[in-house]
C-alpha cells in the first residue's frame, strides 16, 4: 500500500483492489487507530481514529482531494505536500 504522506504521527495510504474497495477512500494511520476515511464525504468508512487526529486527516484531504481522486481513478500514485 503506497504512501502518500506522513504528518504528526500520521501515515496516509491508498490501495486499488477494483470494486471491493469502493468508494475511493484513503488509509489513515495512528499509532495504533486506523480508519478508512471516504476522499469525497471525510466520513470513516471503517475502523476509528482520536478526534484531532481524524480531523488533522480532513483537513489534508480537503487540501488534496482533486489530486486523491485522480490517483483513484489512474492508480498512479505519487507523494503529497504533508499538512503543516
């Protein structure tokens, strides 16, 4: 799983395994919490993350995600600016 940034002890990652892994999501990990969270709506699809940690992760995702949901759709992934 490729990844795509890392900031305050967070990991951002993304993987494409065709429709089982719909709708386009990302991966965010914690120290030990994890979650998928949806690149569109920032809502968790799966897993839990602290509230500052999840919201740290909207805010990268808004920052980012016209260039998200093209990696989705190309599957070519590539780094992205950390939030700072």
């Amino acid at each position: 799983m490729p990844t795509l940034a890392r900031f305050y002890g967070i990991v951002i990652r993304m993987y494409f395994l065709g429709s089982e892994h719909n709708p386009p999501h990302i991966h965010a990990i914690y120290g030990e919490d994890t979650a998928a969270i949806d690149i569109k709506t920032g809502q968790i699809l799966d897993g839990d993350l602290p509230n500052r940690a999840l919201s740290m992760v909207r805010e990268w995702i808004s920052l980012h995600q016209d260039e998200l949901l093209t990696m989705w759709e190309t599957q070519e992934f590539k780094k992205l600016a950390s939030l700072e």
